[in-house]
C-alpha cells in the first residue's frame, strides 16, 4: 500500500458503531486540516479469535464482510486489513510502531479512542499517545461517545443484543443489528398454522444472538424489503430440541429454500414461552403479528 505521509486509526471496530464513526469523523477531518489522506488499519481475524481468549463465548456483532463494507462505506480514503496471527500478537507497541506505522506506512499522526491502546507494552504504566510522540507521530485522542446517557462500546451493545434490547442496541450502532444466513428445511409447522417461516442457517458461526424470544424485523431478500416477525429460541411447545432462527415474512409465498436473507432486527415483541397446544401458539402468533406490524409501520 503506497501513501504518502497519512493520518491513521487502528482498532477492531466490531460493529462499526456511532463510537467507531466518531473516530472516523475526526480521522477525516484530521486528514483534510493535514491535507493529506485518511487510513484505518484494523484486523482479520479477531485478535480475540487467535489468542484464544474466552473462545467458547465469544460472539462478535458483525462478521468480516458486514465490517469490511461497513468501513468502506465510512468514508475513509484507504482501509488496511493486517492478518493477524499469533507470532504478530507478540510485537510490542514500540516494534509495531516502528515495523508498521513508520517504515512501512509513514504516518505522520494517529487519532485514537478513549480507552485505545495496541501492541504488547513493555511497562504497565505506558501511555500511547506518549509512545507515539516519542516517535514523532501527532496524536489525537477522542472523547467517548455517547447516546442519550450511555456510553457507546462494542461490549455494551453485545450486552444489549444478548438482553433482547435492540433499540438500545440499534441507537448506538446507528443502523438496524443483522443476522444473514441461508434458508434451509426445517420441520415446517409453521405452515400448518398459517404461519409459514424460512429457517436460517448462519453464515457466521460466532454471530452474536439475540436473546430468545419473538422480535419485529425487516427482511431484505433480492434488494427488496419485507415486514417480517423472527422467532429465536428451542420452540418449547413443540418440545425443540435445538435452538432455531425462524422467520416469517409478511404477504410472501415464495419457496426460498437455500437463498440467502438478511433479517434487520427492530424490537422485541415478547420471551419465547411454551402454551398448552398448538391452537394457543398460533392465537399468540397472531397477535404477534398485529404488533409487529405497528412495529413496522
């Protein structure tokens, strides 16, 4: 990559949220006030995913490619994806500094969030914004952003989305959370009570879930938009024994088996619960439905 002398941010931007957008905002001001160009240097894979840490749950709230277009779409003049690997994880900051940010990519100032940080440090008490002076690299650091009285971070959304609140979740990434996956065959009940879903398969296997329950979403299936009512959860009054992502779609009749949808999640409805038969289930869905189409009107 051949830039001359950029202003630069680093970081994971998992969800690309009104936090991450405020470094953006300021990493392209910064850059014109400088007149030269913008660079965002983030990672693939997680570091996270690599260093094994917490592996059993760890989720993120996009996968590569939502995070990818989503930084690509921000604006910046040039984005960065380093492979990130175990023998990388071992670099210190001065060695990334010196290796990365100087030889290779000449930057000449970083703009840096509240609480940022990179590399291994060799003293506990080591600042980065002094590290960086020391190398001759102008830094900014901005203030945390906030969303009515919350801070915004990646691990208070995924708090959010993990407590079924997605319009809390929703205002702080600033645009609707998603799951996308293929349609596969499920045991087609719904159908039977006039209530017909497309099961969907992940195409991301450490997407974050939702909590169970029932949830007002949107669609999108070949660049056009449906009203639809998702159900998350093990179907308890069929005795589920697995958990499932269902989705009907309002006014659709089409057969979709292997297509590709991307459910944009609004608000949830109400928890996943057992009823008594299946005539209780579909009076329930029903009055799900009326809901969530004021949800989505």
């Amino acid at each position: 990559m051949k830039i001359d002398s950029p202003v630069a941010t680093i970081g994971t931007f998992d969800g690309v949220h009104l936090g991450h957008r405020a470094v953006i905002d300021q990493l392209k001001a910064l850059a014109k006030q400088r007149n030269t160009e913008s660079l965002l240097i983030t990672f693939e894979p997680h570091p996270r995913i690599v260093l094994n840490k917490d592996v059993d749950n760890l989720r993120f709230i996009n996968n590569s490619q939502e995070k990818e277009r989503l930084l690509a779409n921000a604006g910046v003049d040039h984005l960065l994806i380093l492979p990130f690997t175990y023998e990388f994880s071992k670099l210190s900051a001065r060695q990334f500094i010196q290796k990365y940010l100087i030889d290779k990519l000449h930057i000449q100032a970083m703009i840096v969030g509240y609480d940022h940080h990179f590399g291994r440090m060799d003293k506990d008490d080591e600042d980065i914004t002094v590290l960086l002076k020391e190398y001759g690299i102008g830094v900014e650091r901005i203030a945390v952003h906030d969303v009515g009285d919350v801070s915004v971070s990646s691990t208070k959304i995924r708090n959010a989305i993990m407590e079924g609140d997605i319009s809390l979740a929703n205002s702080m990434l600033g645009q609707p959370y998603s799951l996308c996956g293929n349609v596969i065959h499920g045991n087609k009940l719904g159908r039977t009570i006039g209530f017909p879903t497309a099961n969907l398969m992940l195409a991301f296997k450490l997407k974050l879930l939702p909590q169970d329950g029932v949830y007002a979403a949107w669609v999108l299936f070949h660049d056009k938009k449906y009203k639809a009512m998702l159900n998350i959860g093990f179907k308890p009054t069929v005795l589920g024994s697995s958990r499932t992502i269902e989705v009907h779609l309002f006014d659709f009749e089409k057969e979709i088996y292997g297509e590709f949808l991307v459910v944009e999640l609004v608000s949830k409805v109400r928890d996943e619960k057992a009823f008594p038969n299946l005539k209780k289930l579909q009076e329930q869905l029903q009055i799900d439905r009326k809901i969530v189409a004021g949800l989505l009107s």
